[in-house]
C-alpha cells in the first residue's frame, strides 16, 4: 500500500522499489519558520502596550482627586490671585494718595486762621449792623445812619457803601431832597457797587484812573467818597461799611489803591 496523504508541510520522496518489489514513500516533516517582519511586530507590541498602560496610570497613582476637591484647589488659587492683585491696587492707591498729599505751610496755616476769623468778624458785625448804632464820628454826615435796615430813599440798602456815595453825590450836587441822583436813574441795572463802572459807561459819564475831588474812588465790589486829592500820591476818602462794620470811616490810601475814579455825574 502506498501512502497518498501527505501534510502540507511535509515532503514525499519516492524511493527506488525494493527487491520485494514494493513501493516506499518517506515522509519527511519540515518546520515552518515564522517570518522576521512578524516577529519585529510582536515585539513592539509586547514593549509599547506596558509603557503606554504604565504611562496612563501614573497620574491616577500621583494624585487621586475628587472633582470637589480639583474645583476647591481652583476656587483657592483664584482666590490667592485676587488678594494678590487686590493688595497691589491697594499699594498703588496708597502711593498715589502719598504722593498727593501736601502739607500746610506754618505761614500758610496762619493766613487761613487769620481769614477764618476777619470773615467771623465780618459777619458778627453784618449781624448787628442795623441794631446797634454808635455815636456819630466827626465828618459824618450821612443822614440815614440810625436807620433800622431797608432801603432810603436813594434806592440803596442803607448803611452801605453805595447808599452814603449816593448821599455825597447828591449832597455836593445841591440836592438833599428830593434827590436827583436815586438808583433808578443813576445805576439802574442794580445796585451792587461792582456795576457801577458799567453804569457810568452807560451813561457816558467820565471815568478815569487820575482821582478828583468828590469823584467816587471804586475798588472790586466797594465804593468811596473822594474826600481830597493829596499832593503825595494819596487820597483821603471816606466811606462806609469798610470791612463789614455799616459804619463811617475815613482812610488815606495810595492813589493806586483804587482801579478807578468815576466822576461826578455832570
């Protein structure tokens, strides 16, 4: 009997009949050898599936944080950063603030006090203006200085600077009454004595920076009566409510003491 199955990795050899006159078939058997490429990929595939299992798990093993506690860690540095950033601003505000600040002068502390309390005695005096009157000082004339407050007949608040310059004027003019020279026709656009220049330029009246006698010598918001023109560069005026006090005064002063003269009306 002759073999006829044969693995497929096996090899038949026929050899020559023997004397009997029977045929013999020897099976050989070969390994089959596995190719190089196959083998390459089976060995990275056995080194990098451990490292890369390896390297996923590392972090799991390094730290092992709920989700509450990964926000809280958040929630604290955030916090951290707005101190920090909070105490920054506040350095920088404080800086500013310091380098702002400046101090008062002793000279500087001593002229506020002292208008502090020229502006006290200003308005103790406005205060008690219309309720107490003193004696008449010599060269006083004004007829309206024991008035009790209001208006005279000039138009003016009495006791004031403009309500006596008003009264000069119309003393000297002939005209104690009734008077010529009242607020509605001399200054009419009010009767503060700031307005007075703008009045006398209405009108077209003569102002000038050289004084006259019985012209009214006008200063910011005070007006006075040009008593006499001094060969020394003065000028005696007279005035009242100088400083507040609603009373009669008279002063020798620099020519340049006032901004201008404004003349009589003619």
């Amino acid at each position: 009997m002759v073999a006829r199955r044969l693995n497929r990795h096996s090899t038949a050899v026929a050899r020559p009949e023997n004397p009997a006159g029977t045929r013999v078939v020897v099976v050989r058997h070969t390994e089959q050898k596995t190719p190089i490429h196959k083998r390459f990929l089976g060995l990275i595939t056995l080194l990098v599936i451990p490292g890369f299992l390896l390297a996923t798990s590392l972090p799991a093993l390094a730290v092992s944080m709920t989700p509450e506690e990964e926000l809280s860690l958040i929630s604290g540095a955030q916090s951290t950063a707005n101190l920090q950033s909070a105490a920054s601003e506040s350095t920088a505000t404080l800086a500013v603030e310091r380098g702002a600040f400046t101090a008062e002068t002793h000279e500087q502390l001593a002229a506020r006090k002292a208008a502090i309390a020229k502006a006290a005695r200003v308005a103790a005096a406005r205060a008690g203006a219309y309720r107490t009157v003193g004696p008449a000082a010599a060269g006083d004339d004004y007829p309206f200085r024991t008035s009790g407050g209001g208006l005279s007949p000039l138009g003016y608040v009495v006791r004031q600077c403009t309500d006596f310059v008003a009264w000069r004027l119309n003393r000297d003019r002939g005209t104690p009454g009734p008077y010529s020279l009242v607020w509605s026709n001399m200054t009419p656009g009010g009767g503060s004595a700031g307005g007075w220049p703008r009045a006398w330029n209405n009108h077209g009246w003569q102002t000038s920076t050289t004084p006259i006698n019985g012209a009214v010598a006008y200063q910011g918001n005070h007006v006075a009566y040009v008593k006499s023109v001094n060969g020394d560069g003065t000028v005696t005026v007279e005035e009242y409510n100088w400083g507040g006090s609603a009373s009669y005064h008279t002063r020798t002063v620099s020519v340049g003491s006032f901004s201008l003269y404004l003349y009589p009306p003619p």
